[in-house]
C-alpha cells in the first residue's frame, strides 16, 4: 500500500498520540516504522532511490497482520520499543500512513506532492512556549541518558542563545520550529484543502472526539468512536518546573509570529 496521509508535526504536539489514534479506526493500518522521516530529504535523487525502501515500511493487503514497531518513551520514562498489531480483513477498504514530527519544519511539500500527488497531510500546532520547554525537556532527558551532542545547560540561558542566534538569522536548535508562520505558507501554497491543521489541546478533554471525527472525515473515512483509545497519551515525558522569567522570555518572543498567525491564517494559538 502507499500512504494516504501522512502527519507532518509538528514536534512535540501530540503526533504521536493522534496516529496512534487514527489508527484505532477499523479502516487504518499503520506504517511499520515509527517517523520513518523519508520524506524529510530535500534531495529529489534520494527520494527516488529510497522510494522502493520507504513503501516497504507500509503493509501490503496479502499479509494476515501488521506489526508496526515505535520507539517511544515508556512508563519508566525510558525510551523503549512499543508494539501494537492489527489483523487485516479480507474484503474490508483500508488506508495507511504515517507521522514523522520533522517533516513540517524539514521537508519540501513540493516534493511529497510530486511524489505522493493526492496525499493529504495532518499538522498538528500547540502553544510554542509550552512546545519549546517540552523539547527542551526531551533533550535534557537525552543528556541524562548520556547521548553525545546534549548539553544545553540552564533554560533560561538556553533560551537567551536560542533568540540571540534566531535573530541573527543563525541556526537554532529549539525556537525556530515554534515560529509557525516560517513555514506554514509553504505547505498551503501546495496541499490547499488537502491540509488539515489541529491544536494539540483539541485532542483532549471533550472536544478530542470531535477533533477525530473531523480528521476522519478529511481522510473520507466512515465515522467511529474513538472514546477508548483517547484515554492513552503516547510518548510524553515528565514535566519540569519552569520559572516566571523563562516563560515571559518564550511568550515576548512568541508573541508577533502567533499575532501574524492569527492575523493571516486565523489560527489563534
């Protein structure tokens, strides 16, 4: 099979838990790989030599069951391998696809759309303050397990390098993947109304079930009650305390990319 939609991000918005969702639904299957990141590559070549690879990593009808294997953070708030399968039915109509956080702030949508023409993409945005401590905590836990390239000190002064070099147009690690407007633009100049965006906090509490019937039915797939799996949240590490100053420093950056985004696209974040 190849994809029919794929999430795009962004990264630590909830992408995790709104793939594992969809794919409760009876008529999705899952990619075999966790964010298999294919896409990502801006290189025409590459993604024509790899296109053969990444098809592989979806299911084929022929098979009996699909295993999709992720890496996620476990209930030891450890990362660890995470399993889940599901039969396949004869005669039943089915759709797959796949989510890779990156793909938003990395790819070129052109490119998927050459490839992929009638994919439809699923972003997901969340508050950017609360997305970049979030990150910032995911790497601080890589530091703790001893990964090489970790060591970002305190957030304050992280956040402090982070706007200094975002505002010389220097490479950042963490704050340009929260300035939505950088790169939404691009993405509905191509896919148009095969984009779909949500809030990550649309996928909570009462509305999330709301939110679901609307991805679903973007996909054209028949309605479906979703009530147990929103119980689960998938690959979401600790949270940390965060002091008044580190938060007034994110929000006062923030706060003209989300004005522009809601000025232009009426996304109020």
């Amino acid at each position: 099979m190849k994809p029919s939609f794929i999430i795009i991000g962004g990264v630590k918005c909830a992408s995790s838990s709104l793939y594992r969702y969809l794919n409760e639904h009876p008529q999705v299957l899952p990619c075999k790989t966790k964010e298999p990141g294919y896409l990502n590559n801006k290189n025409p070549l590459r993604l024509l030599k790899g296109y053969k690879s990444y098809i592989s990593m979806f299911p084929s009808l022929n098979e009996n069951e699909v295993v999709a294997n992720w890496l996620e953070i476990g209930k030891e708030l450890k990362m660890e391998f995470s399993t889940f399968s599901k039969r396949i039915e004869n005669g039943q109509k089915y759709i797959t696809g796949e989510a890779t956080a990156t793909t938003f702030v990395n790819a070129k949508p052109w490119l998927i759309k050459l490839i992929f023409p009638r994919i439809k993409t699923i972003l997901s945005l969340r508050n950017p303050t609360d997305r970049f401590i979030s990150h910032f905590n995911m790497f601080k836990r890589f530091e703790k397990e001893g990964k090489k390239g970790h060591k970002y000190g305190q957030l304050e002064d992280f956040i402090k390098k982070e706007i200094e070099a975002y505002n010389k147009g220097e490479k950042t690690k963490i704050i340009h993947q929260g300035v939505y407007v950088d790169y939404l633009p691009k993405w509905i100049k191509t896919f148009g109304h095969n984009l779909k965006i949500v809030q990550s906090y649309d996928l909570q509490g009462d509305k999330a079930s709301q939110t679901l019937d609307e991805i679903t039915s973007f996909l054209g797939l028949e309605n479906y009650d979703f009530s147990r799996a929103l119980g689960e949240k998938h690959n979401v590490g600790p949270s940390i305390n965060v002091s008044t100053i580190a938060q007034e420093l994110l929000d006062s950056f923030y706060q003209p990319f989300n004005q522009e985004l809601l000025t232009q696209y009426q996304i109020a974040i």
